[in-house]
C-alpha cells in the first residue's frame, strides 16, 4: 500500500532528523537530548491524528466540489430550457410585435 510505505518513509525522516538535531544540539550546548520510545510514539499519534483532520477537511471540500459541480450541471439544464422556450415562443413574440405596431397605428389615427 502506497500510503503506508510513503508513512514508513516519513516516520524514518522523523528519526533521523531527531538524532541530527540532538546531535547538533549536543554540540553547541554541551547538552544531551534523549528521544525516548514514549516520545517518539506521541509524535506518530499527534501525526496520525493531524492525518485524521486533513483527511476530513479534504473529504468536506470534495463534497462541496461535488455538490457545486451539481448546481452548475442543473443551472445548465435549466438554461437550455428556458433558450428552447424563448425559441419556440419567438414566432408569437413576432406576431404580437405586429399586432402591437398596428394596435398603436390606430391609436394614433384616432
């Protein structure tokens, strides 16, 4: 699995990267630093519960994406009906148009 093998790769970079620094920091204050196993473990579970809320954040963000994606593909629908009604109705539009011009000939004729 991906996922855990790309874990295994972060964990050993925490390790690493902890005896480095404990090194270095050794060395410029005379001071040791001991990373014992519960300290280590409370970092993988502080690890894997930032990993729970991130996991949730982009599952939320998924939903909306989704959701939107609905509400763009409904608007779109309902656009194309209302350009086919304005279609069919253009020919009474036009016919009304000319009973309209010839309403208000007459009104001024009056």
């Amino acid at each position: 699995d991906e996922e855990r093998q790309q874990l295994r790769v972060m964990c050993q970079f925490f390790q690493t990267t902890v005896f480095e620094y404990s090194e270095k920091f050794y060395e410029e204050l005379h001071r040791n630093n001991y990373v014992t196993p519960t300290s280590y473990l409370e970092l993988i579970l502080t690890f894997k519960g930032l990993l729970g809320v991130k996991r949730k954040e982009i599952l939320t963000l998924q939903q909306r994406y989704a959701t939107g994606l609905e509400k763009l593909d409904f608007a779109a629908s309902q656009v194309s009906t209302m350009k086919q009604e304005i279609i069919d109705l253009q020919p009474e539009l036009i016919k009304s148009s000319k009973e309209t011009e010839e309403l208000q000939v007459l009104v001024e004729a009056d």
